[in-house]
C-alpha cells in the first residue's frame, strides 16, 4: 500500500544531533506514513536486557563496536549525556592494524592478506593481554611462541607442485604440444616463404633495369634498397634464391614426415627483411625449448617420465604465523598510541569519567561495569578491564564487571523487549500528531532513550516607537533604495 502501518523502535547514536533525528522523523511519517517511533541507544538496549529484572539501576556501560568505543553512564536507570565519551576506535581500525602488520611480515603475499580474511583472524585468533608488556615478554621466549603461535593456511594454487597425470595422460599432453607446435612452424615458414618471394621478385626487377640499359632508374632503385653496386644486387639475390629453395624443401619435406621438422640450429641465409629475421629466430627459440620432447616421440624408445620435484613446500610457503600479532591488534582500544592516534583507551577514559562523580556515585556506578558489543568479544577483556579497575579504584573498594550474554544480539533483543512491554503504553513513543505539532527533532525519553534538548532560539529584541520613526523618515526621502532597505 506504499506505506508502513506499524510501529518503529529505531537506534540512534549516542547524543545524536537534532537534525540527524529531524531528518529520519521526517523520512519515516512523511514517506513512509508510520503511526509512531521510537528512538533508543543499541548498547543502552543491551543493558535493558540484562538487567531488565532489576530496573531501574545504575551501572556504567562500556559499549565498543566496528567504529567505535563509547563509555556510558547510567544514573537511576537514565543516561547521563553530559559526561558520556567516546573514543574512535573499534574493530575496523583493529582490523586495518592487524593487516598492515602482517602484510609488512609478508610481502609477498600482500593481495592475500584482505580485510574480510583479517577479521575472520582478529574474531577466532587474537585475545586482550591482561598485562600487555608481561605478555609480550612471555612471547620472547621460543618454547612459548611455539606452544602459542597460530598457524593460517592461505589459498594457493596446487598445480606447481607437480602434475598427479598418469604416464599416458602425460604422453598425450606433449602429442598435443607437439602438434601445435608443428602448426605454428608451418606456418610461419609459409610466412618466411611468401616475404622472401616478394623481396626476390623486387630484386630481379631491379636487374632487369640493368640488363635494359635503364641506368638512372637502376641506381635511384639501388639507393631505395640501400645497396652501392650491381654486384652486391647479385649476392643478394643469391642468397635470397638460396634460402627460399630451401623453405620449400623445408615445407615438403614437412608434409611428408608424421614427426616434426627439427630446425637446424646454424643460422640459415641473413634475411634484408628485420620481420623475417625476428619471425626465424623466435622459430629456432622454441624448437629448442621442445628439444628433449622429440627424442621422447621416437616409437622405438620409451623413457620413463620422471616427476617433477618441487625445491619447497608451496603449503608451507603460503602460510601465515600468528604470534604477537594476535596481542598487538586488539590492543588499540586500551592503546590507541600504538596506531598513532591521540586519543585516550578504554581505561584512561573510564577513569575521566568517574572522576566527574562524589564518591559516592562513583562506588554505585563500578558496581555494575556492563560490557557489551561486538568489539568486546576478545578472551581476556572482562579480566583486562577489572585489573584496570582494581589499579584506579581506592584500596579495599569492591566492584563487579559484567559481559553481556550475547554481546553482538543483545541490543536487538532489547528493543524487542522493549517495545512488547512498552507497546500500549504512550511513553517513549512519538506520533504523526507529535510530529506535527513539535517537529522531527522531539523525542520522548525512556529508559534506554537519549536525552531530550530541546532547541533554544534566541529571543528578538521588541521593536520600540523610536526605531519605527527613523524608518518613517527614510521611506519619505530620495536615495539609493538599498541604503532605505
């Protein structure tokens, strides 16, 4: 019916921009014609589901995903936008990491080592050092690299390392090679044949000119073929008589014979024409390069084939090593430093913002530390975030760090409980007639929503009598209209 006649529970950024909000409020009731909206935070979802028995609580929410990596304060159940940070740092930039330091590794399997291949290893293969600078010197060991080093296989192409042909398939291959290879010498020496018959026929017309006395069309006809005397004339022809009898020789003979004409190897009658030289030359070439292929065609003798034995493992050379890498890559969202940006991790912001909190707000907030998206999937996250808390934290202070149960999924199932429980229920929903009345900004906050700012036009300053009467007088006057207006 070109319209969208359910609600919507749609996710937004974190402190979205008003317009951003406008302008999807107005795609979706002006277009799509939907009764009513609801706007949420993904990670603020995934919150709601686990710990939705426990509504409304506390917590701080550390939510890190493709692009990014935000810290999220939740005070009774509400966000706190005012002192929510993000940090631009997720699984993309781990990925392109990951990438460059294995395409620097190996070179030579640079257009291998794809994006999509390195995400698949960042996913199964790396995991967070609960102490990164220990860990790299447990790597320094050789016993521990080799008991920790993953091993991936690329794709690679089996066919150089030796056919598996049986002996008749490979006796059948070199007949059809040699049979080529017969066709391509034909006919290049009926090429060879037909430009020496051109050059010879030009030549005897040019001795014909001689032999009738024509003496000035004789020599401007020498200097055309760049040739001093009648005698050198002579000694062209013969030999070009000469190599065309024996290209017909060639190509009889040819035809006779079921084997193929081997070439001699000498050089045969130097050839006035560059092309044919080339084309003669390049004929010699590879007759050689098929030289150990014609003793074998002999019926009398049959020689085993021998199999091809490769100089290395092709595998092996198409394999990647994972060591430290498998640290070093998901390592930037606690280190950004390591790819060059000046940003501040995970722990130096988390701790930013509970300085920003009394004590006693602080201690309610690390009771509930919420990880969950889908860049906080790596073993070892959940220990590395509570050793950065027991190092923040004042001596003898408790805190519990919690992973969501589907760290990826969870916000999506939320939403969706969110909007069965909330769906007769007007809070947190905007409809066409709000829309209408407050503009494709408004939001109506919820427990997973963001906060609500509305804009604040600055008031215009009232017109008084003595502005109005200057006005007066210059529409009375003559001048330029645009020093009136």
């Amino acid at each position: 019916q070109g319209c969208v006649d359910h609600p919507i529970v749609l996710t937004e950024a974190v402190c979205n921009p008003l317009y951003s909000r406008q302008m999807m409020s107005e795609l979706l009731f002006e277009c799509y014609q939907v009764p009513k909206v609801s706007y949420g935070v993904d990670s603020l979802y995934s919150f709601y589901h686990n710990r939705r028995q426990n509504w409304p609580c506390s917590g701080l929410v550390i939510s890190s995903g493709y692009q990014c990596t935000h810290i999220l304060p939740v005070l009774e159940g509400r966000l706190d936008a005012k002192n929510c940070k993000r940090i631009n740092l997720g699984g993309c930039q781990a990925a392109v990491y990951l990438q460059r330091l294995l395409q620097l590794k190996y070179p030579g399997h640079f257009a291998a080592i794809t994006l999509s291949r390195m995400e698949e290893i960042l996913h199964e293969h790396s995991y967070i050092a609960e102490d990164y600078i220990e860990e790299l010197q447990k790597w320094r060991s050789p016993e521990y690299y080799e008991n920790n080093m993953h091993k991936m296989q690329l794709p690679f192409s089996n066919k150089l390392l030796g056919s598996t042909l049986t002996s008749e398939e490979k006796q059948e291959r070199r007949q059809q090679q040699l049979r080529r290879l017969q066709e391509l010498n034909a006919r290049r020496r009926e090429e060879k044949l037909q430009l020496d018959q051109e050059r010879l026929e030009r030549l005897l017309y040019v001795q014909e000119l001689l032999e009738d006395g024509q003496m000035d069309q004789f020599h401007k006809a020498l200097v055309e073929l760049n040739m001093d005397s009648a005698e050198e004339l002579q000694s062209y022809i013969n030999k070009l008589s000469l190599s065309v009898e024996q290209t017909k020789q060639k190509i009889l003979q040819a035809e006779v014979n079921i084997e193929v004409d081997v070439v001699d190897s000498k050089p045969e009658t130097p050839d006035l024409d560059p092309l044919g030289s080339e084309q003669s030359l390049e004929d010699v070439e590879s007759i050689n390069e098929f030289e150990p292929l014609f003793a074998e065609e002999q019926p009398e003798v049959e020689k085993p084939v021998a199999a091809v034995q490769p100089v290395f493992n092709l595998a092996e050379y198409h394999q990647l090593f994972l060591g430290t890498e498998r640290i070093r890559a998901p390592e930037i969202v606690f280190q950004p430093s390591l790819i060059g940006e000046d940003q501040a991790g995970i722990a130096e912001t988390m701790q930013y913002v509970l300085e920003r909190y009394p004590k006693e707000q602080q201690a309610i907030l690390v009771q509930n530390v919420f990880l969950t998206g889908g860049n906080t999937m790596y073993p070892g996250l959940k220990a590395r975030v509570q050793k950065e808390l027991l190092e923040m934290r004042p001596f003898q202070s408790s805190f519990q760090v919690h992973l969501a149960s589907s760290p990826v999924l969870d916000a999506w199932y939320g939403a969706r409980d969110w909007a069965v429980e909330y769906m007769t229920r007007e809070e947190g929903w905007i409809t066409r007639k709000d829309y209408e009345e407050k503009g494709g900004e408004y939001l109506k906050e919820h427990c997973a929503s963001n906060v609500y700012v509305p804009i604040r036009l600055p008031k215009q300053a009232p017109r008084t009598t003595e502005a109005l009467a200057p006005s007066r007088g210059l529409t009375s006057s003559t001048g330029n209209p645009c020093e009136q207006a």
